[in-house]
C-alpha cells in the first residue's frame, strides 16, 4: 500500500534562509510525487512533481524537490524563504506499478517564514 | 477557463440526515478524486474515477459514502445518515487523463453536522 510521512507538523524559517520541508513514501513499485501547496482561504494548488528523469525537480514559485530513492524520500526546498510561503505543503504519491491514479497524501507540513 | 466547481461551499445538517455534495470538474478532464480534510489532518483519498473505468472506491470509510459520475462529467458524493465524526471538508479534484498528470483542486464543501 502506498503512504506518505511528513515528520514535522510545523517549520519554522526566517526570511531569506533556506527551507526544507521533508516527505519520506512507500510504494510497492516505482513512485510518481507531487508537492501541493495550500494558502490561507485559498485552494491546494500544484507546486512540483517527480515522474521521471533528473532527481531535482524544479517547480513553482522558486521551490524544487529532490528525488532520492535510497531514503525513499522527496523533500520540498527553496534557497530563500519569502513571507508569502507561509502556508500548507503536501506531500503525495502514487504508485506508478499498482495504484494508477490512487493519490495518497501526507498529513501537511505547516511552514511559517517569519520577517 | 473555468476551474473546478463544488456546491455547496457550506452545508449544515442534523445528524442522521443525507447529504449530497456535487463537483463540476474542468471540461475535457476524465479523472475525477474526491478527497477529505478534516481539522487540523491531511487529505483522506475518498474516490476516484478515471474515463469509462470502474470507479476506486478503496478510502470510503464506510457504507454510509457513496458517489457517482454521470456522463464521465459531474459528480455526487452521498453521504447517508451523517455522524457528528463526518464534519470535514470534502474537496474535489480532477485531471486530465494519464496517471502523471496534475490535479487541480475545488474549493471545497465544508460540511458540518450538528
């Protein structure tokens, strides 16, 4: 069964330092991963995605990931943190072998990025 | 163009009462997720269909859930006889029609029950 752990519930930068949000999965066979982002009243919107290819995945907003299949893991990253990050990020995985479609999400990732 | 639609974006019932929620996803997209957000949780995979494909229904929590795609397009979830536990909001997501491709998001049904 696919799965998706996000340690920490919260992280805390200031701005302008760098950020890493971390995501470690499970899948029976090879993984498909998504970071999602979800702002204050707004909608989870896509920030990235791992499907095949180069390991660092660059995406929206300055952020990249990092594909690390030894450690099964996918953390989110930005060298410079902004205010305006500070929202909800999602970790998700599909199994590319088994699940097809099936999206499993982690629990969130809560950052705040403080002036 | 138009996004994903939900309605209602709020809905207060009684326990032991059905409701229904609807999503209208983006046009031309064949996969459709209906997923749950409950306070201070990640998203709970509820159900996804995928063009003329059995539906996956392998994160309904229970037999009180149910949903349906008409015409590979709008969707219904049902919820029957509503639990106080059943409070969350449920968003809708839909994509295009390769298991890569991205899903965008509704703005969801926050639905509480009294």
């Amino acid at each position: 069964a696919q799965s998706v752990a996000q340690p920490e519930d919260q992280v805390n930068v200031a701005e302008g330092n760098p950020l890493t949000v971390k995501c470690t999965y499970s899948v029976s066979g090879n993984p498909y991963l998504f970071w999602y982002v979800q702002y204050p009243n707004r909608g989870l919107q896509f920030l990235l995605k791992y499907i095949t290819g180069d390991n660092l995945v660059k995406g929206s907003y300055g952020f990249e990931a990092e594909f690390n299949k030894s450690q099964t893991s996918f953390h989110l990253k930005k060298p410079s943190a902004l205010v305006s990050d500070s929202a909800l990020y999602f970790c998700a995985v599909r199994d590319k072998n088994t699940g097809g479609f099936k999206t499993i999400f982690g629990a969130g990732t809560r950052l705040f990025v403080k002036a | 163009g138009a996004g994903v639609s939900q309605s209602p974006s709020n809905k207060v019932t009684e326990k032991g009462k059905d409701v229904e929620l609807r999503c209208d996803p983006i046009s031309g997209h064949t996969a459709l997720y209906w997923y749950r957000q409950s306070l201070g949780q990640g998203l709970e995979f509820l159900i996804y269909f995928q063009g003329n494909s059995a539906p996956d229904k392998s994160g309904l929590p229970s037999d009180r859930f149910s949903a349906e795609r008409t015409g590979g397009s709008v969707s219904t979830l049902t919820i029957q006889r509503t639990q106080q536990e059943d409070s969350a909001v449920y968003l809708c997501a839909s994509s295009r029609y390769r298991d890569t491709d991205t899903q965008y998001f509704g703005p969801g049904t926050r639905l509480t029950v009294l």
